[in-house]
C-alpha cells in the first residue's frame, strides 16, 4: 500500500487536502495531510525551514511509514524536497505540485523578485501575511473556492521562507514528479528546467491555476494516484 504525505504550501494546513485525500484513499492509497508548524492548527508553534523539514520526517516516522509519496505544493516542495532525501529508502517518489525545489544554501525567496515578500515579513512581526482575494484572480477558482481558501488561511512563519535548504545532493537526484500549473505560467522556475533534465524526473502538466487542489482536486488525485503507481 501507497502512503501520500500531503503538504499543502504558504498559508495552508491539513485542511487544504480534504477532497484529494478523500479521492487517493478511494483509489487504495493511504493518504495523511500534513500541517506544518506555525500554520492552521499548530499556529503560534515557532517554526523555521529546518522545523518543517522535520515536521514531515517526524510525521513518517512516528506513523512508519514505507513506500511514500511525499507532495509538495508551491512553498512546501522546500521542506519536503529535503525530508525526501532524509527519510532514505522509505521514500517511493516525490510529487512536486506547482512549486519551488530546494536548492543547497538557497531560500525559498531565491531566484525570484521576493523584495515586497521580505518587506511584508518584517512588517508583521517576522510573519508573511495570507493573500486576500484578489491574489486569487485568474487562477481557475470560484468565488467559494477563493473564500474557503481566504477563510482558512493563516500568516506563515517567516523564517520558514528565508533560511537556507540543506542537501546533501542535488533534488534533481530523487525519483520525481513536477506539476506544472499552466494557469501560473508555462514555464518552470530555473531549478526546476535544471532538475527536469534528470531521466528520474517527469513532467506533467495541469490546465489550472496555482490552488489545483481546491480548482480541480480530482484531476490532480488521478495524477497522484497515477505517479504513486509508477514502477
């Protein structure tokens, strides 16, 4: 049995995952939606990237999990990119959904215009404070979808986002999968076009925004289900 270990990026918590969780553990998959430290329901836990890193390994742990697939989305393809390395041969695959990849000694606001990102965090008490509506614009969700998102989310710990990745070799050595949200731009980031070069990394694409677990969670269980099942 496939065990998914889902994280959900900025802002979100376990609760992000409800209807795709639902849809792999109809399709046989064990599913376990993770919240990482200082959001959702663990708000006020004082989190940095290495703590969410070690959220995720715990969470394999201490359930002794084999045969994972970790999912990242936007933000938490940081930390789980790392866990992927450390939980060694308890690790399947990685699914990458819309997000950036860790890189040695580089944050997540590397290689990318993040200056407003920093400003915000220092103006609000080291946290990064959640998008509002219209920052959902143009990404393939509805209005209740864009509430539910806004309702539920919370401020991100702020140094999650500015400390640096630790590997001890490069992601583009893992077995993985890269979701690409074309409604988010066509094109991959930098690391990810540089990772995609490896023969253990495939590409797939979704015809939606940023969010494809609120816009369209079936579609991306089936790709889920699909790259937990890859030999």
């Amino acid at each position: 049995m496939t065990h998914c270990v889902l994280v959900a990026g900025a802002w979100l918590g376990a609760w992000a995952w409800d209807e795709v969780a639902g849809d792999l553990r109809a399709a046989g998959h064990e599913a376990h939606a993770l919240t990482l430290s200082g959001l959702a329901e663990k708000r006020g836990v004082t989190a940095g990237q290495q703590t969410h890193v070690q959220d995720i390994v715990d969470e394999v742990e201490r359930l002794d999990l084999r045969d994972v697939v970790l999912v990242g989305h936007s933000y938490a393809g940081v930390p789980v990119g790392q866990a992927a390395e450390r939980i060694g041969d308890r690790l399947a695959r990685v699914v990458f959904v819309d997000s950036n990849v860790p890189v040695d000694g580089e944050c997540f606001l590397s290689g990318w215009p993040s200056e407003q990102v920093r400003k915000e965090i220092a103006a609000h008490d080291g946290f990064w404070p959640s998008a509002g509506v219209d920052d959902f614009a143009g990404q393939g969700l509805t209005d209740e979808q864009i509430a539910r998102i806004v309702v539920g989310a919370t401020p991100h710990p702020g140094a999650t986002l500015t400390e640096p990745a630790v590997l001890a070799r490069p992601v583009a050595d893992l077995p993985a999968t890269y979701i690409k949200c074309l409604l988010d731009g066509e094109e991959p980031m930098d690391a990810v076009a540089e990772a995609l070069k490896s023969d253990r990394w495939e590409l797939v694409r979704m015809d939606t925004g940023h969010w494809p677990m609120f816009s369209q969670p079936r579609e991306l269980a089936r790709i889920l289900h699909e790259s937990a099942t890859r030999p």
